[in-house]
C-alpha cells in the first residue's frame, strides 16, 4: 500500500535500520547479520549478496527523491519471544529510534498471540516484525511458503509481494535435481529481493547448545 508500494521508499527503510545495533542489544551474539533471507547454514547462501547496508544519508535522499515527507507508519510487533526474535518489542523500539533519525514516524503495534494473528489474516498493516522456522533444509523452504505470488492465498505471504520474474526463478529451481543449477536459482531469487525489498531481513539466530566440560558420556 502506498508509500510503501515505492521501491524508493522501501529502500530507504533498509538503509535507515541499523541492524548490528539489533543484534547487539537483542540477541546477544547469538545471531548473525542478514543479507538475504537464506541463512549462511544453507548450501544456497550468497557470500556476495548486496544488501541495504546502513546508510542513514542515503535513506535520506532516497525519501526526498520519492517526495514522502512527515512519513507515520505502523509497525506490528509480536508479543512473543522466539528463536529468530527474542524480543520484537525492543527490536520495533530499535528501529523506530533508526527511522525517526531519517524523518519517519513509527508506532509501534501489539496484541495478545491470538489477537495477533488472527489480525494478520485481514492485512491491516503497514509492515510487521515476524520470523520464519525452516521445517528443513532445502533452500525453497526459505522462499516459496514466504514470498511467491501462492504464498498470498496461504496467508503466508506477509509483505503482499507478488512478482513474475521471482516465481520463475523458484519454478525452475524445482524442476531440476542438479544442486549447482538450483544454487544459481535461488541465489538469482536472492538478487531479486535485494533490490526490490519486499522485505528487510534483519538476522538469522543461531541455536545455543551448552554442554559441561566434565561430561564424557552419556548412558
């Protein structure tokens, strides 16, 4: 929905978020920045994907080159603590510190877990804080649930993002078994979403395993 139907203005939300200062202050060092949506675990993942690095002065210009001045958007958080968001509340609280520096105006949005979702389904937002769990490995699982024009009918698809060209990327990756050609796909589909930026990955959390140095075996 307009302005956010601006690639301009798309942009400059990436620039403007400062996601190393999120990882810092909510995860703890138990994540890594994201470039992309695939995670560096996977056989897919980009090493020399362009993000939307941090650039406060660029999101700048970019809003001024769209003419959106006095920007207020919502931003939904969830009220829960998960893997990939440990807290949403202070990650919304982060970025509407980053984006008031470039002159837009976030208000932060929450409800109970049920409420939460149940809204989701009706759309009514501007833009919203989630995360996604990968059921395995393959790299689709990162890109058809999520971002594919039959991701809108499931409900999935959060950012209402719909392009031809991204489908057929994901179409071919399916249809061949050779892991080389697929890499090429998805890390094509990545390139995609790079610059059209339905969506600002943030970080991929890592999974914490503790163990006791005294422990030799277990029976």
């Amino acid at each position: 929905k307009p302005p956010l139907n601006d690639i301009r203005v798309r942009r400059a939300l990436a620039h403007a978020i400062d996601k190393q200062n999120i990882l810092d202050v909510v995860y703890n060092d138990i994540a890594v920045e994201a470039s992309g949506i695939l995670p560096p675990a996977s056989w897919a993942y980009s090493k020399n994907l362009t993000s939307n690095e941090f650039n406060p002065a660029k999101a700048k210009l970019l809003l001024e080159q769209a003419g959106v001045k006095n920007l207020d958007i919502d931003i939904w958080a969830m009220p829960v603590a998960r893997i990939y968001n440990p807290n949403a509340l202070k990650t919304a609280e982060l970025i509407q510190g980053d984006l008031a520096k470039v002159g837009v105006k976030i208000n932060i949005v929450s409800y109970d877990w049920s409420v939460f979702t149940q809204k989701l389904a009706s759309d009514d937002y501007d833009s919203v804080l989630i995360g996604w769990n990968a059921d395995n490995s393959d790299p689709d699982n990162f890109f058809t649930p999520l971002l594919s024009c039959a991701a809108l009918a499931s409900n999935n698809n959060r950012s209402k993002w719909c392009q031809a060209d991204f489908d057929h990327l994901l179409t071919q990756a399916q249809k061949t078994t050779v892991r080389e050609e697929r890499k090429a796909f998805y890390q094509a589909a990545e390139a995609i979403l790079s610059d059209r930026v339905p969506l600002i990955p943030i970080a991929h959390a890592q999974k914490v395993i503790l163990k006791k140095d005294t422990i030799t075996s277990m029976q």
